[in-house]
C-alpha cells in the first residue's frame, strides 16, 4: 500500500527527473546526471537481449549518443524518459540484428572503446561473470531463436519485470498488440524448449 | 532444461523465465568512458555501408591535434600562413594601387599650369592617356576644341611639358549629318539675312557637353561621345562670328548664340565656304 507520503515523494522525483531532462535539453553536463541515473539499467537490460558483454557495451554506447542527440525532440507528455531510453535501446539492438550483425559502430571506435587497457580486464571479468548465468545463457540461447518482436516482449516482460503498460509505452504498440505478441512468444519459446 | 518430447507447460515456462538468476554486470571503465565522450561533445554518425560513426571532439580539434605533432608541423602551418597573409596583402595593396593612367589623370587635372592654359572654365575632360614606361602622355582639354598634350611623370606625379592642340580632336561629323546641319541652318529665317550680306559658314563640327559620356576603349584612349546629336555651324560675317546649335535630332536649331567678335580658338577660324 502507497501511503500519501511515499505518492508524495513519487511525485517528487518525477518531477525532478522532468526538470533535469529539461535541463538536458540544452546542457551535456545535465545529460550526463541522466546517464549515471539510467546507465546500469538499460546496459543491463541490452546485456539480457544479447547475452554478449562487448555488443551490449557497444550499443549502450549507441543508446545513449543516440539520446544525446535526440534529447531535444523528446516530449515528456509522451513517454516516460527511461521508456524512452528503453525504445532506442530496443531499436538499436533490432537494427543490429536486422543488419546481420554487420559493424555495429565504426571500427575506430571499436578500438578506442576496446583497446583500453584500463577496463579491458573488467569486460574479460564481466564475461566470466556472465558466463557463470548458465541458466539464463540456456534460456537465451532458445530465446535468440525467436523472432526479435518476441524476444523483447519477453524480456522487458519476465526479466526488467517491465508492466504491460511500460510495455506498450516503450514499444510504441497498442496493449492488444503486446499483450497478443507476449502470448504468442510464449507459445513459440515453449516449444523450442521442448 | 525441460527434455526433449516433453512440452513444458506455460506456467512452467513463466515461472522460469521469473525465476531465472539474471547477470547484473557493470563496466566501470566502460561507462565513465562513455560518460567523458558525452560530456566533450561526441556525435554519431551514419558512414559508408551504413556503419555507424562516433564523431570524438577528438576528430573536431584534429587540427590543433595535428599540429602539436611533430615540429616541421607548426613550421609549415606558419609558412602556409604567412603565404596567405602575404597574397591578401598584396591583392589588397594592388587593388588600393591607382593605375599609371589614373595617376596621370589625376596629376593632370589637378595642375596649376594646365588650368591656367585651358581656356573657360569647369572640369577638365581627359581625352587620351598613353603610358610609357614611366611617362604618361594625357590629352586634356574643356571641350569646345581647347586640347593641350601633356607629359606625366608617373613616379614623381608631375607634369613635365606641354603642348597645346589646335582642334585637332573635335571628332567629324558624318557627311550626312554636316549637310543636315547645313541645310537646316541655311533655311533658317534668322541666318538667310546673314548669308545675303555675304556671310561664310565655317567647319561644322559636334557639340561635347556631357562628360559622362566618356567612354574608354583599348585601355587608354578616351574617346567623348556627344551628350546628344548636336551640332554647331558658325556663321561668319565681317570680324563676328554666330553660332547655330541645331538639334540634329529634332531637325531644328536649339539656339543662336549672339555675335560676338572672332573666336579666341584658333580652329573656329578655318573656314570652309559651302556656299
């Protein structure tokens, strides 16, 4: 149960996360405090559609300049700013995939991003580290065999704990319409894991 | 994993994908690399084959990257420099530079001794300027056939000699407008009386009166065009001469300038009896 203060405090933070959006608009160092707020959470949620710790570095790196970029076009009445994030993320990764994994960046950029050695022993960690999720890498690899429309219902659904209506809103598609791909995603996962 | 042949049940399905153990992973370097480049201003772009491209601010400020490099780097970015402020300015120097002509134009117009040897008064029209090597030599006159040549000294902006012209630069008439000229003012009822008495019509020659109808043709030679078709045909009688001004283009005579004593301009004193 939500008391009146917690609704309070909600509302609070909304409109301080709306105000430093507006902020963001038109400063990179604002932008910045947006990325340290939502950084962790979508390059998790892009490591859960991948399963891959350099791609998923590499299109968190696309999501947010991306954003950067766009910030100014972003209306908040629309959406939300995390399911705003959450849609470039899910657009970038089903454009990875829609190219067949053609060069996602430049491979400038590959080598600037990859050959730090100041975090490359972190990435080889993080790997390891993923590789320990035996069972969700399973779940993945059955996953990774459906069409991209259902993998990311599924995820945002069963792994970000994502509601319908986040759903709807991060995708851009009527409830019926998450609600009918969810169904039917389901349907095809359970018989590839069959 | 469920086995083979053994179709696990929605539930089932649901239950594990909310129960699975999800990997919570962070790259620090990652994201205050990423962070840095968002804060300097990096930009993405689309490139060839559709790659993706980040633009660092690196890649913005490459020049300055570039010249501290090695120290034949900022030698030549100097030299290149100073080319191009050099070439500036010289053009500017050339464009603010008169030419020679103008030059002798001006030291013409504006000499003491030049003014003082034309007759009348108002600007003096420069006709021709021919330039040799360091000399330019300027026809000048007031018009009305008062011309006088003279040497300029370019460099030193003076006026050397003089020579004065006898109407030798009063452009003809063609044949066909003198005799207009002609019959217009011998019909005239003013000038038939004149000419009963035994007066001669002198050379008939066009009416300059509007400078700004100077043209140049061949880079020197100045060449005055009448402002309209006129014409003026003197009429000689005794010590006095008239002057008709006739409009060749509206066939009439414009005026009768009163008789006066004989023309101090010596070309209005030849004489040429059509009659």
């Amino acid at each position: 149960m939500i008391t009146r203060t917690e609704t309070i405090s909600v509302a609070d933070a909304l409109k301080e996360e709306e105000d430093l959006v507006k902020r963001a608009q038109h400063s990179r160092e604002a932008f910045a405090e947006l990325y340290e707020i939502y950084y962790q959470r979508i390059f998790n949620y892009i490591l859960k559609r991948v399963a891959n710790v350099q791609l998923a570095l590499d299109i968190t790196s696309i999501t947010f300049l991306k954003a950067l970029d766009q910030i100014k076009k972003f209306r908040w009445r629309d959406i939300p700013f995390s399911a705003w994030l959450y849609r470039i993320a899910s657009n970038e990764i089903n454009d990875y995939y829609r190219r067949e994994g053609n060069r996602l960046i430049s491979m400038e950029m590959l080598a600037e991003m990859s050959d730090t050695t100041d975090y490359a022993e972190e990435i080889n960690e993080a790997e390891e580290e993923l590789n320990r999720h035996e069972e969700f890498l399973r779940l993945h690899e059955k996953l990774a065999e459906l069409p991209q429309m259902y993998q990311e219902v599924i995820v945002l659904k069963y792994f970000e704990k994502k509601k319908i209506g986040d759903i709807v809103k991060i995708l851009g598609k009527k409830e019926g319409t998450v609600k009918s791909l969810l169904h039917r995603g389901l349907e095809k996962l359970r018989e590839k894991m069959a | 994993m469920e086995p083979i042949g053994n179709m696990m049940n929605k539930e089932d399905l649901v239950k594990k994908l909310e129960q699975a153990k999800l990997p919570e992973l962070e790259v620090v370097g990652h994201r205050c690399r990423l962070r840095q480049m968002l804060i300097e201003g990096a930009v993405i772009v689309r490139g060839r084959d559709n790659v993706q491209v980040i633009k660092r601010p690196s890649d913005r400020l490459s020049w300055w990257a570039w010249l501290k490099g090695p120290a034949w780097r900022p030698a030549v970015a100097s030299a290149v420099s100073l080319f191009i402020m050099a070439a500036i300015i010289a053009g500017v120097f050339y464009l603010a530079t008169p030419s020679p002509a103008a030059i002798a134009t001006d030291v013409v117009r504006k000499d003491p001794s030049i003014q003082q040897k034309l007759s009348g008064s108002g600007e003096i029209i420069v006709v021709r300027v021919e330039v040799m090597s360091n000399v330019a030599r300027v026809v000048c006159g007031r018009g009305m056939g008062d011309f006088i040549e003279a040497d300029v000294d370019i460099t030193g902006r003076t006026v050397l000699t003089t020579r004065r012209f006898e109407g030798l630069f009063l452009a003809e008439l063609a044949p066909e407008a003198r005799s207009n000229a002609l019959n217009i003012t011998l019909l005239d009822d003013r000038i038939k009386p004149l000419i009963s008495k035994g007066a001669t019509v002198g050379n008939v020659f066009p009416v300059f009166s509007d400078i700004s109808r100077i043209t140049i043709s061949d880079g020197h030679l100045i060449k005055i065009t009448p402002s309209s078709y006129h014409a003026i045909v003197p009429i000689y009688l005794s010590d006095k001469v008239w002057l008709v001004e006739v409009n060749l283009d509206e066939k009439k005579i414009d005026r009768i300038i009163e008789p006066q004593l004989l023309s101090p301009y010596p070309y209005m004193n030849y004489t040429a009896n059509y009659l």
